[in-house]
C-alpha cells in the first residue's frame, strides 16, 4: 500500500472521530429497554443502558425510570427493592427512599431528620411505552427538548413505493421479537447490520435453502447513488443501502452472484423483491421485505458495556384481519422465531464477536483496511459524527467522576 493511501485512511478516521470515541454508545438518544409485557404492575426491574444502570418500575398504570444507584454508597438497589410508599424506592441497604418522579431523596428509613434529605437525588429518566416495547431516553439530565420517541426510529415508507410494508411505528402494525445479549461492542454489530459484503456468512443457511432464496455473495456500488443519506432537522436520520433497481430499471449496487476465480455461486432461485437495508441513529436497522415481501425485520443494538450490547430482533406484520394475525403469530412461534431470530442472525452474533478483539482497544479502527464494499460505513461513521446528539462517557465508575 502506498503511503498516499495510508495518509487517507487516517484522514477518513479523523471525520468521523466522535464515533470511535462512542465506545459506551450516543446519548441524549431513545432506547428499548424492555417489551412492555416484560414489567408487570408493581415490578420493578434493572436494566443497563450506555453503562448506566436504570431500574424502571410500573405502578398504578404510570412507568418509571430511574438510577439503579443509591447516592448513599453506590449499591444497586434493584439487588433488593423495596417500595414502602407509592412512588417511591427505598435502598434495601440503609435505607434511602427516593422519589420516582424526580430522583430526589425523600426520607432515610431509620434516619428522618437527616439534612441530606430533599438535598440529595438520583438520576430519573424520560420513558415512553410505544409499539409493543418501553423505551428509555439515556443522556444529559438537562438536555431539553427531549425529542419525540419517533425521531429515533425508521420513519414510514412512503405509501406509493412499490416495495412498501408496514412500519414499526404504524397503525394495525403487528409486532413481534425478542432481545438478548451479543458479545461485542455495539459498533460492530451495527456495522455488521447493514453491510453489504457480509452476506457470506448467510450463504448455506438453512433460511436461504428452505425458500430457495437468491442471496448474492455480496453487494458492490456501481453507481454514486448506491447509498443515500437521510438527514432531517425534525425527524430521523439515517442511511440506505439502494440494492433495490429504480424504476426505470437502473441498478445502483452489482449483487455479486459468482467469483469465477475461486469457482464460488450463490444459492438459490427465488430474488428477494424490494430487499433494502438502512440504519438510523443512534442504531436502529431496518431490512425491508425480508425474510419475506411485505415484512419488515428491526434490529437495535442497544450499548451495555464496552464490549456488550442488547440485541433486539424484531419483525413487523400487517394482518388483513384476526384470522390473519392469528395465522402469523403461529407462523412466527413454530418457525420464524428459529429460522430468522436464532439460526439465520447467530451467523451474525458470532461474526461481530469475533471481530470484537481487533477493535477491542480502538486498533481496528486505525489498522483496519476497507474496500469498495465498505463505501456505506464510512458514511454511517460520519453520519453519526454529524448528527449524535452526543457521545456517551465511561460509567462514573471508570471515569472518576462523581456527583450525588
């Protein structure tokens, strides 16, 4: 490699620094933290966001979201909460009773009269229960205006595209999913969501032979417009993969489906109409009429720890009618929920795992070689770099830094 080249790539990274600096994640954004049927009336449970610990709690109808930290010595108090008066959680270890509204600190069980009462808080955080899942808003706590839920999610097709299904956020959306934990930093598994030369990894799974589904090796821009940035001052923002033909038959990405030279052919006949992958901040994506036209697939990957994330799997339906819906919820537990969710995206889980100790210390980013493929990561990185509403820090833990 010549050292023109080298001199690019290290330009290229310093465009989009704040994304490799984003090793906890992008705050001030929305977040699912659980699916609404995981937190019954009167529960009370922990969740880790961006490497902060939050306890969310459901009570008399109302949700809330607060720290999993007592400002007292640190515990998490969702080891062992207790509620001794509504809307409020007290410290299982000396006693510390906290407002769910504001944070602030309310009462000490065995000590009432101490000052550090009505002088003293936690973190509380903006919740919203919406499409199926409660989401969390992790970031500044006087960062104002929150924005809508919405503004964190793909947004609509538009009605008239030929490829058109439902979204997530419509009305008569039928929403099902999982989420579990992936082991690696969440920037890998984004960038993994929607590359388009990992489709190897897929090549024999048993999804591709079960509908004889034509999965190229790979995808390669041919044209300027392969990829399109979509940036809004009130709304989403997000980047597309165009691998589906525009209308007047024009392609914008060459689906590779033989290299000649290692004597290497897809599989399979049937072409998977109206296929186009996008990610929107701060990591939602979203895989149009897959694995099947009119369905739409999500995945978010929600930052945990440096090198954990939550993944959540989820795909989106529009049943004509019960019968339908009922249809598809049987579809969806007997064979979908394995095929797609468990053996098609575990290819995915142990790819990003395995990429997990190159990147482990920000070596990949700066050692990394990328090729024309890999056109549409570049322009995630800066995207994010643009548009974050910020970058999350360490825990207060690692950092140092504390405040009560």
């Amino acid at each position: 490699m010549s050292t023109a080249v080298i001199r690019s790539s290290s330009q290229k990274n310093k465009q989009y620094q704040p994304y490799i600096d984003a090793k906890w994640g992008l705050k001030n954004h929305w977040y699912p933290a659980l699916f609404s049927d995981e937190l019954k009336e009167g529960e009370f449970k922990a969740v880790t966001i961006c490497g902060e610990p939050i306890l969310l709690r459901r009570e008399n109808g109302k949700l809330y979201a607060i720290e999993d930290r007592c400002c007292h010595r640190g515990v998490r108090m969702s080891k062992k909460p207790f509620s001794f008066k509504p809307c409020t959680v007290t410290c299982w270890y000396h006693g510390f009773t906290y407002n769910l509204e504001n944070g602030r600190l309310d009462t000490i069980l065995a000590a009432p009269n101490d000052p550090l009462i009505g002088n003293a808080s936690i973190k509380v955080y903006p919740v919203s229960e919406k499409y199926t899942m409660i989401f969390v808003f992790v970031g500044d706590a006087d960062y104002a205006p929150v924005p809508p839920l919405e503004h964190d999610l793909p947004p609509p097709l538009e009605k008239e595209y030929v490829n058109y299904c439902k979204n997530l956020t419509e009305d008569g959306a039928l929403t099902v999913g999982i989420h579990r934990s992936g082991e690696s930093n969440w920037r890998l598994a984004v960038e993994n969501g929607f590359d388009p030369g990992h489709v190897l990894i897929h090549w024999k799974s048993p999804l591709v032979y079960a509908h004889n589904l034509a999965v190229p090796l790979g995808a390669r821009p041919i044209t300027d417009k392969a990829v399109s940035i979509i940036e809004s001052d009130d709304g989403p923002i997000g980047i597309r993969n165009n691998t589906v033909a525009d209308p007047d038959g024009t392609w914008h990405y060459d689906l590779v489906l033989e290299n000649k030279e290692l004597g290497v052919k897809a599989v399979g006949g049937n072409p998977m109409i109206g296929l186009r992958t996008s990610m929107w901040l701060p990591g939602v994506l979203r895989v149009e009429n897959f694995p099947f036209q009119g369905v739409n697939l999500y995945e978010f990957y929600v930052p945990t720890h440096e090198d954990k994330y939550e993944y959540w799997e989820l795909m989106t339906f529009d049943p004509k009618d019960e019968e339908d819906k009922k249809r598809i919820l049987d579809q969806y537990e007997h064979y979908l929920k394995k095929a797609v969710f468990h053996e098609f995206n575990d290819d995915d889980l142990w790819a990003r795992d395995a990429m997990q100790p190159f990147y482990q210390n920000g070596v990949g980013f700066e050692e990394e070689k990328l090729g024309e493929m890999d056109a549409i990561i570049i322009g995630w990185r800066k995207l994010v770099a643009r548009h974050a509403r910020g970058i999350q820090d360490a825990p207060k833990e690692l950092n140092g830094s504390s405040k009560c």
